[in-house]
C-alpha cells in the first residue's frame, strides 16, 4: 500500500492548557483508531523560511504547513476518508493530502 502525507495548515491554538489537552486526547484517539494505516502519527514543525532564487522570506505566510503525519491507504480516496476524520479540522484549519511517490535511490 503506498504511503500518503497528511499536511496542516493553519488552524487555531487552544485558548488555554485544558483545551490544548482536550485535543491531544483527541488526537491521540484518532491516531489509535488508524491502527496499521499510521506511518507517522504527526510531526509538528517549527518557523518555516520560504527559500526562493532571490534569497528568503520569513514573513510566515499563513499557508505555511505547520506539521505533517503519514498513513498508508489502498488510494488517495482511503487517504482522504482518514484526513476527513482528523480533529486538526475542528481547530479550524486545513489538511493537504497527497500520495508520496518513491524515488529510485541511484
């Protein structure tokens, strides 16, 4: 089964410590509910630098992905059914979902 990566963007923060750990509980449920399908079950990212020819930009534009998880699914549909069940959406922000594709090491 091939591997797809989940991608975060924006999304709101828990206005406070009881909220933050209502939705890591959550989360850590939905992860438990993926069984095998879970890869990587999230790697949250830091400040993200925008590299271009002209040099980088660190404006932190709002579509920055600010983390990643990847499951494996039969097809981008299967992938997208799990995307649909992730509690990042109730935090009001957005999920990229798209297939990795394997690169020949040589």
């Amino acid at each position: 089964m091939p591997n797809f990566i989940i991608t975060y963007h924006g999304g709101e923060r828990p206005n406070s410590p009881e909220e933050g750990k209502a939705h890591m509980k959550k989360w850590q449920e939905w992860v438990a509910s993926l069984g095998e399908a879970v890869v990587n079950p999230g790697t949250p990212l830091g400040k993200t630098s925008f590299v271009n020819i002209d040099g980088i930009d660190e404006s932190g534009a709002i579509s920055a992905m600010s983390g990643y998880a990847v499951v494996k699914a039969s097809d981008i549909e299967e992938a997208v059914k799990i995307a649909k069940t992730d509690p990042f959406l109730a935090m009001g922000g957005t999920i990229g979902v798209a297939q990795m594709i394997e690169m020949p090491s040589k």
